[in-house]
C-alpha cells in the first residue's frame, strides 16, 4: 500500500487495524473473566505481535512520528491486556510488565537495526 505522500501512512493503519480485529476475535472467544491461561492467551496475541512486526523496516520513517507511535501503542496495550484480563484502566507498561510481554515500539527498533 502506497499512499500520495510516499510515507507508509496509510499501510500502518491498515496493519494496526487488521492486528486490532485478530485481538477483538480472540477477545470473542477468551472472555476476560475466565477461559485459558495466560500462556495460551500470550500464543495467540503472538499472531497479533506478528501482523504489526510485518514489514516494520520499511515502516521506519513512519514509526518515528509521534501519531503512529501511539496508534501502534495502543494496539499493543490491547493485546497485552487480554493476555492478562486486565482492566482498561491499567497503564500500558504496567500491562506489559504483567504480561511479561517487551514493549511492541522496542521491538520494532531491534527489528529494524538487525535488519540494517
């Protein structure tokens, strides 16, 4: 997906919208009040992790503004708070700390820099 300013814009959203939809079907299936463990919830938030990790060197101009950053932050933050059927009221490194999960902005940079 090329958008007219050449800035992958459009592409990013398009990826935190279908990773958004993969979380919100396994949230349908794994209510936060009970259902599998953690670890089962953590293997399944993998194919959400997976959809934002795709194509992330390409994606360097665009994470760098403060906009993506955020969408691409609370996209995670959902993820990490089904992984551990927590509340929406929880703060975004406290969730991921729980969930023991590194946050998806780091990763992205390692992903990037081993790439390079």
């Amino acid at each position: 997906m090329i958008d007219d300013r050449l800035n992958f814009n459009s592409h990013f959203d398009y990826a935190c919208e279908k990773a958004a939809k993969a979380i919100n079907a396994i949230a349908r299936i794994m209510p936060n009040n009970s259902g599998p463990s953690s670890s089962k919830r953590r293997l399944l938030a993998s194919v959400s992790s997976s959809i934002l990790r795709y194509e992330d060197p390409a994606w360097d101009a665009a994470l760098k503004t403060k906009k993506n950053q955020r969408k691409l932050n609370s996209t995670f933050r959902l993820m990490a708070m089904r992984v551990v059927s927590a509340y929406r009221t929880i703060s975004t490194e406290a969730v991921c700390v729980i969930a023991g999960m590194i946050p998806i902005v780091i990763t992205l940079a390692e992903d990037t820099e081993c790439y390079m």
